[in-house]
C-alpha cells in the first residue's frame, strides 16, 4: 500500500504533497474539469519534477443519465479526462451516477450499467481502469444492494471506497470491505464523527470513530496493494490545525502500513 493525498494541480500543491513525504497525488476534478484539461501539460511537468505520480482522477456529483437516456455531454466529457489520466500515467478514473427519480431502480441500474461499459470499454483503450465511488452525492452506486446489481454484472468496474460515508450512512464499513474489498482500487482515508446518531465532524483519521486497524485487516486479508488517498474534509480542522492534522493522520496510518 502507498499513501498519497487528494490535491490541485498547482506547482505548490505537488511542493506541500512532496515536502510531506507523501507518494502520490488524487486529483478531483469535479466541477473544475475544464480548468484541470486546460493544465494537463503543466500538471505532467510538476509530477515529474516532484516524482509525485498523479494515482488517481475523479470526478463528482455530475448527472449521468436522464430519464430520456445517458447524457452524451456527460459522456464525453469523462472520456476527454480519461485521456487527460493517460497522458499523465494515471492508471484509474473514478465516477458515479445519479439517481432519476421518474425510473424505477431496474431503469436506473441498466441507464447506470450501459454508462459504465462505454466508459470500461474506452479506459481499456487508454490503458485507465474505472471505478465508481461510494459517496452519495448525487450518485446511487454505493451501497451493497448497487454493488451487488452494477459491479455484480460489470466485472471490469472497481470501486473508490471511503468508509466515512458508509459510516454516516448507517451502514457497516467492515462488511462492505469484507464483501466487497477485492473490487476496491483505491481508498479514501478520510475521519468519520457521529453524535447521538449525527454527523458531527470529520476529523483527522486516526482522531475519529473509524477502526481503521480492523479496516486495513480486511484490505491485507484481500489482498489489496493499491493506493491510500487522505482527504482532509473538516471545516473545522483548517489553517495551521489542518495541517497539523493532517500530519497526524501521516504518522497514524503510516503505522499500519506493513507492505
């Protein structure tokens, strides 16, 4: 396992990446996707002057279907940044889809499943494996019952997995990575803190209610050797307390990782 961190495409970014020791990047593009094409030259260059490799590129929250079908704009658009993934030597892209509420789940599913084949079949061409995340910001695919139904069908389709949002789901963490850790390509460490039942913060990982010991367990009982991205995510943990934060969670999961 590697531990890395999301950042921007800035040279002070991948300078702040470097001076932590850290050993890659995740960039999310989300709704600044056109400001990270127009940089991908410049985004090459400080990767290989820092020799921070770009792991991982995400994108999420956009609409993906329609109850008339898949959004072609959409569509294209994730294969312009899939070829932004290969030329940096990013070997993963990570997507979601939407929920329309107008289709049933089964409408929603194969909408789903038909986006991700043509985004597997055009990464395979670039040499860029796809996987979903399991964040619910307007994305359905990050539950078992989806797992089950989508990644169950699409054999080629991985998974961006965060235990922080199954947390504030209501769900379990330690199955889902049981059941489903040998599709994960990539992990957020990310702090979850619930409070009589709420979200409360999300503070450094290793200072939060995650088991992130008994997590990693699951991760080496599966075999898994990918990336461990931090996102640091508090609004309240900024500044000077951000930083040292995210220190914090350096030397904290830096313990736990054996091989």
């Amino acid at each position: 396992m590697t531990l890395g961190i999301i950042s921007w495409i800035k040279e002070e970014d991948f300078i702040n990446v470097k001076e932590k020791g850290l050993s890659f990047v995740e960039l999310d593009v989300n709704d600044r996707a056109e400001e990270f094409l127009a940089h991908v030259d410049e985004v090459k260059g400080y990767s290989d002057k820092y020799e921070l490799p770009v792991r991982a590129i995400g994108r999420w929250g956009s609409g993906r279907i329609c109850k008339e079908g898949i959004c072609e704009d959409e569509l294209s658009l994730e294969c312009r940044l899939i070829d932004a993934a290969q030329k940096l030597g990013c070997t993963i892209y990570i997507t979601g889809c939407n929920y329309v509420d107008e289709l049933s789940y089964y409408e929603n599913c194969s909408l789903a499943i038909s986006y991700f084949e043509k985004l597997i079949a055009y990464g395979k061409q670039k040499g860029v494996r796809i996987a979903t995340y399991n964040c619910r910001w307007n994305n359905f695919v990050c539950d078992p019952m989806a797992f089950k139904v989508i990644h169950g069908y699409l054999k080629d389709l991985y998974i961006k997995y965060d235990t922080s949002h199954c947390i504030y789901a209501g769900g379990d963490y330690m199955q889902e990575a049981r059941d489903w850790g040998d599709r994960f390509i990539h992990v957020h460490i990310k702090g979850a803190l619930t409070i009589g039942g709420e979200r409360f913060d999300d503070p450094p990982a290793g200072m939060d209610m995650t088991n992130w010991g008994a997590f990693l367990a699951v991760l080496y009982a599966k075999g898994y050797q990918e990336g461990l991205s931090i996102e640091p995510h508090s609004a309240n943990w900024k500044g000077e307390l951000g930083d040292k934060g995210v220190d914090y969670t350096i030397d904290f999961i830096r313990k736990l990782i054996l091989m």
